[in-house]
C-alpha cells in the first residue's frame, strides 16, 4: 500500500483554489460596497458588515487549512457520522435556535450567529456519496433508491420545519449527481411536469387546469398505447390512475395555495406569472434590483460610484440581492465576469471529478458542483426577476460566515479528495 505524503498541499488544485479566492475577494469588495457609506468608510471597522465578513473571510483560512490537513480517507470513513451530526444540529435548532425574520433557523453564540442548514449541504453530499459509492449498490433498484431520497430529503424536512424554503429547494440539486450515477431521466420529466401543472394551477385555477389536463393526459396515454398496440389492455388502468393523481394533485395545490400559503408567499408567486403588479409592495425589492443592475449599463459606474448601491435602494443588498451591487457598479461586462468565473469553476469542479479513481470522491465532486450550479442560478434569477424572491444566497458573495464556511467546506472537501486521486486504487 503506497503511504500518502504528510505535506497537505500535495497535488492541490491551485486553479480551484484560485478561482475561490478571486470569487471570495471580489464578493468582499461588493460586500463593501454595498454596507459602506460616505460617512464610515473605515477598512477595519469591525462594527460594520463589511468589517465582520472580512472576520468570517480570515476565519475561513484556518478552516480550510484543516480541511486540507486532514486525511482524504477521513471524509469518506466518517461521512456517516458527519451527516447525523447535521441531523441533530438542524432538529436542536428548532428547539434552541433563535428567529430571525419568520424562520429558526440559527444557533446564537453570544452575538454570532450559526445557521446548520449552511453546513448539512456538505455532510449530505458526504453522505450521498458513501452510499452510493458502496460496490453492491444498484441505483437502477427502486429500494435504493428509496434510501437515496431519504438521505437527501431528511435535511431538507427539517428544515422546511424551520421554515426556510429557499434551502429546502437547494437539495433537489442531488438529483443532478443521481442522474449522473444512472437515475432515469423519468424523475426529471416528472418534475418538470409536476413544476408545469403547479404554476398552471395557480395562474388559471383548478377548474380550468383540470380539465386541459385531462385532455393532454388522454392524448399522451392513446398514442402511447397506438404505438404499443396494446392500448385496451393495458393503458386503460393507467389512465384512470393517471385522472386520480392528477386530481389530486391538482386539488392539493389549490388547497395549499388558498389555505396554506402565507399572503406574502402568495403574492410572489402572483408577480412571477404577472398576475398582479406590485412595485411598491411585496416586488419592491426585485424590481429595485432590476432597476439598479439596468444602471449600470455595460462598464458599470466604478467602484463605489453605485448612487443606487450607496442610497440603500435596495434592501438586503449585502446578502440575497448582492448581484445588483455587481451589476451597477461593475456592469454588464463584471456581472458577465463574475457568472464567467462561476461557470469555470463548476466547469473545473466536474473536470475533476470525472479524473477521480474512487467512486466515492467523483459522486462528491458532482455534488458540489450541483449545490454550487443551484445556488447561482436561483439567486441570480431571483435578482433579475426570472425566479420569485426564495432567500438563498449567492456563494462566496452574500454576506455572512455560515454561508462563507459552509461553501469553503463544501468546496475545499472536494480539494482534499482530489488531491489525493493518485493513492486511490
């Protein structure tokens, strides 16, 4: 058995860790921007959000440096007990946590604040990863893939609990890595049909939605059944079972949509499809955000030049809606840089990924790169007004050390196992 190198900067990816840093410092800078006024301006501040981010940022060194320092075999042996750990932390929050704007979702030490459900994207990664990298697991069976949908979903119901639904939404991304491991395509039309009939409802109503979709199903169902030439046999059982959930789906997103559904929650929704017109009300801050990156043109107006960004038109413009700050003060061309410099990372993340020899680390890399894809693609469509206002945050820019350290984790994890590729065997 080869003996592994003591030195942790051993055949690390620089370009990876390059790429994080540019994101991480350029993140920072609009971060600065964005919680920066005339009147303090002071780079060590540490009153102020910018002050303390670049406290989580030197924190994130050590971090990752332990990361880095611990054995690559460590990740995969202890996986299981990493992610019941972020079991535990995501039920005590709801038991010890504090409330933060509608939702429990941090443990506070003294003054700081820990948001779990930061951290369990990376355990669960860990864990995905050690069940399926297991030699006698078959994803095609439907009993292993019951016990994938367990690990990804147990997380994620706690912390619908919460209620945080903007992370809750980030674990369909695992469904990216089971695709990739040989999950039929069916799971993804499904949703995408189950996506379809929910927006379809809410915007036309249950009675009309019904109905067109009883008549599309009926034209799917026939001419599956004439290509099959088997349709009185077998396809009538289908089609009623397919009228009976479809009914009840429907049903169920009227009901949770009438009765269940906060009015704020409603209104989202309501802007999205255009069926009202809220400016000044629940849209304000996306339609402010649209205005501010459209201000920007394409140079944008420099660094601290954003008279929008430095009137606080926009509010949490540091954390959820930091890509407007990007888009006036660095424009078209910074806004394209920095989902350049995204896409070039994910693009080196899943590089990697598919150079690894164990099976374990390459379901880790995708991963990553799946949680990673999800993050910027529904924070960046949430800015510009193409996805309702959900609360994610955009990796290695929005302000706050949970999001910081758990991305730092997520991606230097990944490193470490690379790093190591060569010993596998």
């Amino acid at each position: 058995m080869r003996q592994l190198k003591n030195n942790i900067f051993a055949n690390i990816d620089w370009i990876t860790i390059f790429i994080y840093i540019a994101l991480v410092v350029f993140g920072w800078m609009n971060i600065y921007a964005a919680s920066s006024t005339d009147t303090s301006r002071e780079l060590f501040d540490f009153s102020t959000r910018y002050g303390k981010q670049m406290i989580f940022i030197c924190l994130a060194f050590p971090l990752s440096i332990i990361v880095l320092f611990l054995n690559s075999k460590f990740y995969e042996r202890f996986s299981s007990l990493l992610y019941l750990l972020s079991i535990l932390l995501l039920a005590g929050v709801l038991l010890f946590g504090k409330k933060i704007n509608g939702a429990t979702s941090w443990y506070n030490f003294g003054g700081i604040g820990l948001q779990p459900s930061e951290f369990s994207k990376a355990f669960t990664a860990l864990a995905i990863a050690k069940l399926m990298s297991d030699r006698k697991y078959n994803l095609k069976l439907v009993k292993n893939q019951i016990k994938a949908f367990i690990i990804i979903f147990l997380p994620a119901l706690l912390i619908a609990l919460q209620p945080d639904m903007g992370s809750v939404l980030i674990y369909f991304a695992f469904f990216f890595v089971l695709n990739r491991e040989g999950l039929t395509l069916r799971y993804f039309i499904l949703g995408i049909i189950t996506i379809v009939l929910f927006l379809l409802t809410i915007y036309f109503g249950t009675k009309f939605i019904l109905i067109g979709t009883i008549f599309f199903l009926t034209i799917i169902l026939f001419y599956v059944g004439y290509k099959n030439k088997q349709f009185i046999r077998f396809n009538w059982p289908v089609i009623l079972i397919g009228y009976v959930i479809t009914t009840i789906f429907i049903a169920g997103v009227g009901y949770t949509y009438t009765n269940i559904l906060e009015q704020h929650q409603k209104d989202r929704f309501d802007i999205l499809l255009g069926k009202i017109n809220d400016n000044r009300g629940i849209g304000y801050n996306t339609y402010q955000a649209e205005l501010t990156i459209k201000s920007g043109n394409f140079w944008g107006k420099g660094f601290l030049q954003g008279d929008r960004t430095q009137g606080n038109f926009v509010p949490e413009q540091d954390t959820d809606y930091i890509f407007s700050t990007v888009g006036e003060e660095w424009g078209f061309f910074g806004s394209a840089l920095v989902i350049i410099l995204f896409m070039i990372l994910l693009y080196r993340i899943i590089y990697l990924a598919e150079q690894q020899t164990n099976k374990f680390s390459r379901i880790y890399g995708y991963g990553v790169a799946s949680i990673i894809f999800f993050h910027v693609i529904v924070n960046i469509g949430m800015v510009i007004g193409l996805l309702p206002t959900i609360g994610i945050p955009l990796p290695f820019f929005s302000y706050g050390g949970s999001s910081l350290w758990g991305f730092t984790l997520l991606v230097f994890i990944f490193i470490r196992l690379d790093a190591h590729k060569k010993y596998d065997y």
